[in-house]
C-alpha cells in the first residue's frame, strides 16, 4: 500500500467529519437569504485549500457569489488538470417531505444525507481530499493541478463563463476534471461522455386585472389557468412527441451503432419503475427508456402557479397563472435558437383573451466526448484499480453547461468521473451520498493522477 492509499484508508473518518460541516452550511444560491452562507461555503474551501498546502488560493469576488481558484503546478513536462466543481446547492423544500433535516447531515445504513451531500459538495470534494493525501505525505505530485470551484452552478453560472474569458491563462490546462454525475450502477463504475444541453423558460399568463368570483364572472371571462393548462398540453402530443416547430430540425439522428451500444447496458426496467413505485413509463414513441433520458430531447414543466392554494376552498377565477418549463437537448441543437422557437410557438398558440410573456432564464449546450481521449482513457483504468470491475461508458440525461463553455474557451475536453447513483435524489427531498463512494471516489481521483501522465505519453 503506498503512502497516499494510506493516507487516505487512515482519515477516513476525519474526510466525513470535514464534508459533514461542509453540508451542515445552507450555500443555496437561489435564495438572497442565504447569500451569507454561500460565501460561508466559499471560506470552507478556501480554509481547505490552504490547509493543505495548495498556491494562489484565491476568492474572487463577481457580482453574484464568489469563485475559489487554486494551483499546484510542480512540473514543466506533465499534464496541467483543472477540477472544477460547484459548492452551491439546491432549496431544500418542500422540507416537510425530508425525513432528517436538510442541512445536518445524517447517516444511515451507509448514506449520508443532507442537502448537496451529492450534488455537488460530496463529489466534488472528493478530489480536494485526493489532493491532500499526496501533499500531506510529501509524495510527488504526479500532475500539475489547479482547481475552480463556483457557487452559481444551480442559477446558471452566470458569472462562470466572463471569469473563465478573464482568466484563460490563469485556468490553461490540458483538460478538465468534474464530479457532478452519477454512476451506472450500484457498485458500477460508469464515465459519462455525453450530456444533454438545457433551455430553462418561464411562462406567464395574465387575464383580468384581479381575482374574480368564479360563479359571478366564470363563463365569461378567460381564465388564465385554463388558457395555461391549454398552451401545455400543446407542447407534446400523445406520443410524446414535442409539438415546437422546427424544434427536431438540428437532432443529430442516433446511429444503429448507437442505439446497439444502449441495448449492450445492463438497465433493469422493471426496477426503475419499482424504484419510482411507477407502474408503467412514458416518452417519446419509438425510444428505449435509456435513449429518451439521455439521447432525445426532452420537455417538462417544472412547476406551476395560480389561484388559491390555501386550506379548503375559495371560489376564485386567478388573474394570473405561469409554468417554468425545461428543455433537455442534444447534438446539435442550439439553446438560444430552441429559447426562440418556444417562445414564437407559445405565443402564437396563445388565446388573445389573455396577455402572453415568455421569459427565457438560462440554457447550456449538450456535449459529446470522444471516447479515444487519453484523459478518460486514464479515468477508466483509475475506476477499474479501485472498482475491480470494468466501466461502462453512458450518456446522461442531465445537463452541466460548463462543460461545453470548458471546451468553447479553454479548448479542453472534461472528464466526467461521477461517483454518485441516480437513487441520491438530486434536487429533491431527502438527497444522499454513499460513504463508501466518497472513500472510494478519493482513492479513484488519487489513482487517476497516479496513472494520467503513463497515458499521457
């Protein structure tokens, strides 16, 4: 056992006592609230940084919350990693539905949960701790690496992307490193080399000028709920299939060798449905369960308002009504592009009873990894030493935008080493990590490092 796989076994605990009090600190980035306890978050990780002996530890303040960066840059001849990872999370609510509180991480049956505890302070920290294990026993860093890590990753990052144009040489590396993804399966190490892209839209529909009584003004006025539920149900047809004109026009068409490749995955469909106590799934016709969540676009409300939401009843026609509505999209569609299609079709499905706006919030495009890429090449070999078990290569459903951005401006691939399982609840009640694949998404990111310049070479 080298001095780092020791390291590393010998403070096992001491890591989840550290990520523990990371989680315990509320760093949503949505709610002004809690602007304090984001950039309480950043301090953590700033105070981590230094403690084990990173250079140019760095908090830059943007106009929104702040962005860490840091370096350990020993060699002239190696590849250069730069680790990106996001320290702001998701609203716990609706907190009635979690079983242990949010934000005091609770362990059970292996699990710790707490709200970020995987998306994305517990993978993401994980490198941060592989790190530590080669300074702290004085080993040789096998590569230059440096680190940026954002508290913007769940609105968007809209203060990311002019940062990394800022700063191309302060972040000049040879690829990137990203935990923010999850594995195959339980016990399943999986690389994710293709995410879907994302264009975030909100809705509003406005009628009268104030909340009228249903039985006196109902039947003669348009009610804006209806005309809502009405512009949704639009949007798709039976099949699945998404109404938008021109919204398929740039789907990279799936190949026979890609849809061969989905079918040699070993996916349980019965026990995904158990798992969503679900007793039947739906999606676009013509598609496996499989291709529509990670190679088809995809359109879904993500919430919806209007009227009286209170106990009992109130006999109330809304004034006003809206949705947020999200679309997933791949190679090669374009997000502003989707953004303005939605827009133009919503508007003109619109009733002129009632006054339409469409608000577009943020979008990311969907990116495709070569498979032949020396750096996952590297990650592949670091799961299989750790794992002991070969890695399947999958496309994810999810979207993380920066990577593409990572690849218009820096001119770099990323590697997409997710340790966390689609059962973690990311952005619901009750999200959980696995302990065991925290220690082991440590030894798997030490590994990596270890193995990254023999196939660099």
């Amino acid at each position: 056992m080298s001095s780092v796989e020791k390291y590393i076994k010998e403070n096992a605990k001491s890591f989840e006592e550290q990520l523990f009090n990371f989680l315990r600190i509320p760093s949503v980035s949505t709610d002004s609230k809690h602007k304090g306890d984001v950039k309480k978050a950043a301090q953590f990780l700033i105070d981590q940084l230094n403690e084990i002996g990173l250079d140019k530890v760095t908090l830059h303040e943007t106009e929104g919350h702040p962005i860490i960066t840091a370096e350990k840059c020993p060699h002239e001849d190696r590849p250069t990693v730069l680790i990106y990872g996001h320290y702001d999370v998701q609203p716990s609510d609706p907190d009635e539905l979690w079983e242990t509180p949010p934000f005091e991480p609770t362990v059970k049956d292996g699990r710790v949960y707490a709200r970020g505890s995987s998306d994305d302070k517990g993978q993401s920290f994980t490198h941060v701790k592989a790190i530590e294990a080669y300074m702290k026993t004085g080993t040789d860093l096998p590569v230059n690496v440096k680190f940026i890590l954002e508290g913007e990753e769940e609105i968007g990052s809209p203060n990311l992307i002019p940062f990394i144009k800022a700063n191309k040489e302060l972040l000049k590396c040879d690829m990137v490193l990203i935990s923010d993804t999850a594995m195959f399966g339980e016990d399943q190490p999986s690389i994710t080399y293709g995410l879907r892209g994302l264009a975030y839209m909100e809705v509003h529909v406005t009628g009268p000028n104030r909340d009228l009584h249903s039985g006196v003004f109902g039947g003669a006025v348009e009610n804006p709920a209806n005309a809502l539920a009405e512009i949704i149900a639009k949007l798709k047809d039976e099949d699945g299939v998404i109404q938008i004109p021109g919204f398929y026009d740039d789907v990279e068409p799936m190949t026979a060798e890609m849809r061969e490749a989905y079918k040699q995955l070993p996916f349980d469909e019965k026990g995904y449905k158990k798992d969503l106590n679900l007793t039947a799934l739906h999606g676009e016709k013509g598609y496996g369960t499989l291709e529509r969540a990670s190679a088809r676009p995809s359109l879904d409300v993500n919430g919806l308002w209007s009227g009286y939401q209170g106990e009992g009843a109130k006999t109330v026609l809304p004034a006003k009504a809206g949705a947020k509505i999200s679309m997933r999209l791949v190679p090669d569609q374009e997000p502003q592009k989707i953004a303005e299609l939605f827009s133009d079709y919503v508007n003109s499905i619109a009733p002129d009873t009632v006054t339409v706006e469409v608000e577009e919030h943020h979008g990311g495009y969907p990116v495709v990894i070569d498979l032949d890429f020396y750096g996952l090449k590297a990650a592949a070999k670091a799961f299989e030493e750790v794992y002991n078990k070969d890695v399947l290569f999958a496309r994810e459903g999810g979207s993380i935008p920066i990577v593409a951005d990572f690849k218009k401006v820096l001119g770099v691939n990323s590697i997409l080493m997710g340790f966390g399982l689609t059962k973690d609840a990311l952005h619901s009640p009750n999200e959980s990590f696995s302990l065991k694949d925290f220690h082991r998404g440590i030894q798997t990111s030490a590994k990596f490092f270890e193995l990254l310049p023999e196939y660099s070479e």
